[in-house]
C-alpha cells in the first residue's frame, strides 16, 4: 500500500473512531466524562505544542495545522469574551442547542428567591415565610422568634436555567475535529510543496574570450 493510500485509510479511521466516540458522550455523557475530555484536549494542546517546537518535517506542520485550528475553535466557541458574543452565533452552537432540545427537552429553569432583613430584624438561625411577613429564630440578644413585616423586606427574584453537559461535551468534541482537519490540511499543503519542482538557477552565458 502506498503511503497515501496509509494517509486516507488513517484519516477515514479516526473519523470514524471520532464519529462513534462522540454519540457515545452526547447520548451517555456526565460531568465526569466532560472532565476526562477536557483534561485529555489540554494534554493534547501540550503535546502538540512539544511537536511544534522540536520537530521537523511533515510532524511539525501536522502539529502546527492542529494547534492552531483547534486554538481558534476553542478561543470563538468558548474563549473568554467570544462565548457570550461570539460563541452563541456560531452555526455549530445553534446546532448543538437544537440537538440537546431535541433530546432532552427544554432546560429546566430554578427559582432562586433572594431577600433582605433591615436591623434590627437581623438573623442567625432559621427563618419562616409566611403570608404577613417572615419569622425569624435566633434573633441576636433575645434568642426569640421576631415577626419582620413583609413590606420592609427586600426580594429580589433570579431564574437560571439547569445546567447541561451536552453543548460543552459538543464543542469540546468539535475541537478534536478541528485539530483533526487543521493538521489534514497543513499535511497536505506540505506534501503538495514538496511535490512541486523547485526552479534550478541557470549560470550566466560566459561570453568568448572573457576571463571566467
């Protein structure tokens, strides 16, 4: 076999392995496993960037082609100020969040209920809601329940949506992928330079008679 016929038959291999790998995590995957694949990439970026900086060769630009592609993935997708301006108008997030409704349902949003006591209605222990007010126990100095009306409270009222490991398990696999078609691709640009005759520089016509 030819060494690019090895190269494709490498290449449909570990896209295929990358294919199963990745319905497994999105169908079966926890935190645990979001875990593992997050501190495998980092180990990869590491390794990559040793290849980048003592190697030569076709080693070198695949390394580099995977480095970089995989880098500005992460930087669009979940980078520090991309992920919120950037990340969710990517075609790959709309995917993934239709993908995770699809299969789990809309997210759960969780009430949070936040409030405020004025002094000197101020607690250490346990407290009751009630239609009046709140009552508080523990009250510093008396040790005895104390009624605080509920027109002198302060709510303040969050929803936050229940947190999901589908879409970052997502990315984190379209990283892979992204490293995987980056160094492809600086592979295949090599090869193609290498291919390519490079011009021989043709020595000057020495005229008759003059000194060489």
């Amino acid at each position: 076999m030819t060494r690019n016929g090895t190269t494709i038959l490498g290449t449909c291999g570990a896209f295929l392995a990358w294919t199963v790998l990745s319905l497994f995590l999105l169908l079966y995957g926890n935190d645990w496993w979001l875990s593992g694949l997050t501190t495998l990439t980092v180990f990869a970026w590491l390794t990559g960037l040793l290849v980048v900086t003592f190697q030569q060769g076709r080693a070198r630009a695949a390394a580099s082609g995977a480095v970089i592609a995989a880098a500005t993935y992460y930087l669009l997708a979940l980078g520090p100020w991309f992920s919120t301006n950037v990340g969710p108008t990517l075609l790959s997030s709309r995917l993934l969040a239709q993908a995770d409704v699809m299969l789990h349902g809309n997210p759960q949003q969780l009430q949070t209920l936040a409030w405020t006591s004025p002094q000197p209605y101020s607690s250490t222990g346990i407290v009751y809601f009630g239609d009046s007010g709140v009552v508080t126990t523990g009250n510093p100095g008396t040790n005895q329940p104390t009624l605080v009306p509920q027109t002198t409270l302060g709510f303040a009222t969050t929803m936050t949506q229940g947190s999901s490991v589908f879409q970052p398990l997502g990315h984190w696999l379209l990283i892979w992928l992204c490293a995987g078609v980056g160094g492809l691709a600086a592979l295949l640009m090599l090869m193609r330079s290498e291919r390519q005759p490079r011009a021989i520089p043709t020595a000057a016509a020495t005229p008759p008679g003059a000194a060489p």
